[in-house]
C-alpha cells in the first residue's frame, strides 16, 4: 500500500509537471471541448477528420501539437484518478487506517476533473486555472502526507515538537505563494518585471494598478488566452509575487535553519533538504525573469513549488506529536484467576 501511495504521488507530479508545460506553451485551449479533443476520444488524424474537427470549431482551428500536448495530459490525469481510486479500494479492503483520508483524496481528484473540464469551457479563466494549479499541488502534496503516515512514527524530544507551529506557518505561507504563482502565470504576468532586483526600467516600484490586478471574476465568455490586464497591472501581480517570495524565504530558510541545528539525524535532513528546495525555487524564479521565461525553467519551477510544499509536510510529520500509548490490560481470564 506504501509503495502504491508512492508510485501514485510520482503521477502526480508528472501530471503536475505536464499541466504546467500545457499552460506555459500556450496549449490550454488545445483542445476546444471536454473531455474529448474536437469531439473524439483521441486528437483527429487525417485531412478528412481535421477538416471535420475545423468545421464544428470554427473559432478554434486544430493545431495538432497542442491538441496533443492537451489531450496528453487529460490521458495522464485519468490515469492519475483511477489509480487514486484504486488506492481508496485498496485501503477500504484492508481496514487501512488512512482509510478517511485516501477518501478525501478521491473528492479531491472529482473536483480536478470539474476544474479541468472548467479551464477550457470558461477558456482558460485565471481563477480557475490557479484552483486547478493550487488542487494539483494539493494532490500531489495528499499523497505524499498518505505515505508518510503509513511509515513509522519518529520519537522526537519534547522540544523539538515546538516547531511544529512554525512549520504549518511556512506550509501555509508557501501554498498562499503557489496561488499567488498560479495567479501570475494565468494572467501572463511572469514578465511583468524584467529585472532583477529591480524591476524594469532601473526602476524598483515602477508604475501598478494593484485594483485591477486582481479583480477574481470578471464575468463568463472572455478569451483569457494571452491575458486581458495592461501593463501597470501585470507588474502589480508580478511584485506581489516577489514580496510573497520573500516572506516564504525568511519563513522557510529560518526553518531549515532551526531543523538542521536539531542535531536530530531526521529533522537534520529535512532541515538540509529545506534549504536545497528554497534556494533551487529562489534561483529559477530569477532565471525566469532574467532569461525571459524559458520554458524547461518555468515548468521546473512548478514542480519545485510542489517539491517545496511536500518537503514542509515531511517536516509537519516528523514534528507531530505521537498519540499517548494505551496501558497494557491483561487478559479477562487471567484477572478472573488471580481473583
């Protein structure tokens, strides 16, 4: 069961790494329907068929490398929720303990599929996409928190429980950062500064329009596709972004400070592998703004902001306080004997 919940939460973050390459190489609305691509199972092949797919959409002429790209990832999806249903099965089988939250997980998996199916009717509209983003990480990060709980439990000193608070502060700072992100991309407001530390122009705050940077719903029937926010909008969500970034890094880097000076060997390299994730997440952020976002550095940077959040979960784990252990009772007819 351990070794499946594993295997399932490396899906996840192939399919969250696959979503991102879909939504960074402008591939969302690849497919114009849901859940087939131009009303089939698999992308049309052929003249016949693509002339047929161009007929019914008009509006939305077939481009066979997005339409695979998007249909790729819906195929990988799939594969994803029926192996988290397969989990469910398993562990309701079993009597498994994690029984409630593998549970969980499938209602969580449902609701990607709405979102999923959401992002291309509602053409790629930016809450949707950053909720689709924000339950993928989630997925991903669920699945990680299964198999830790279905490993041994770690005795730690009493002290070292204390920082517990503090880790699902920064858990909690880095998933408001992976929304903030989400907000970003899906408003194409990544290059909303174009340099670093400043911003662009030599200038540190430059002109921003934070009132219309992040207005939620703006209505049904909008093409989101490319953006519809001007300029000074775009550098608002962008250094919101930057200040999010660094309030994770001194929440997240005092940590890793605090578990890698424990001198306990687990919270040690937690601490340590803390650490790394910050500073790899810290440096492909400036590797976006510097290199104009390539696109292997700006799909690399979702997966660290996953890798990121489960690293803090492991950390959450370790930290939790072991439940109280029941006195032995000898057996009734052992006690009816020494009566």
């Amino acid at each position: 069961m351990r070794r499946a919940t594993l295997l399932t939460t490396l899906l996840a973050l192939a399919v969250i790494l696959l979503g991102a390459y879909v939504r960074l190489s402008d591939a969302g609305l690849g497919c114009p329907d849901w859940p087939g691509c131009y009303g089939r199972l698999t992308v049309p092949a052929g003249e016949a068929a693509t002339a047929a797919a161009n007929a019914a959409f008009p509006d939305r002429p077939l481009e066979h490398p997005k339409a695979w790209k998007e249909m790729t990832h819906r195929y990988l999806a799939g594969s994803l929720g029926l192996a988290v249903i397969g989990l469910a099965l398993t562990a309701w089988r079993r009597r498994a303990p994690v029984r409630g939250p593998v549970l969980g997980l499938v209602g969580l998996v449902l609701l990607q599929a709405l979102l999923g199916m959401w992002t291309v009717t509602l053409l790629v509209k930016p809450a949707v996409v950053t909720a689709h983003l924000l339950g993928g990480i989630l997925t991903c990060a669920g699945l990680w928190w299964l198999a830790l709980r279905q490993g041994p439990p770690v005795a730690l000193p009493a002290g070292a429980r204390g920082l517990r608070t503090w880790a699902l502060l920064a858990l909690g700072l880095v998933l408001v950062q992976i929304a903030l992100g989400g907000w970003t991309s899906s408003n194409y407001a990544a290059l909303g500064c174009t340099e670093f530390p400043r911003c662009h122009s030599g200038a540190w705050w430059p002109a921003t329009d934070f009132r219309e940077a992040f207005v939620l719903w703006r209505g049904t029937g909008v093409n989101y596709e490319y953006g519809v926010l001007d300029a000074a909008a775009r550098t608002a969500i962008h250094l919101a972004h930057r200040l999010g970034a660094l309030a994770v890094a001194l929440a997240v880097g005092g940590l890793a400070l605090r578990l890698a000076a424990t001198g306990i060997p687990a919270l040690r390299r937690v601490g340590i592998a803390l650490g790394g994730m910050l500073a790899l997440q810290v440096a492909l952020g400036i590797a976006n703004v510097l290199g104009g976002l390539p696109l292997p550095v700006a799909v690399a940077h979702t997966g660290g902001a996953a890798l990121l959040a489960c690293t803090l979960l492991s950390a959450v784990h370790l930290l939790r306080p072991l439940p109280a252990s029941r006195p032995l009772r000898a057996p009734a007819r052992l006690l009816g004997a020494t009566r």
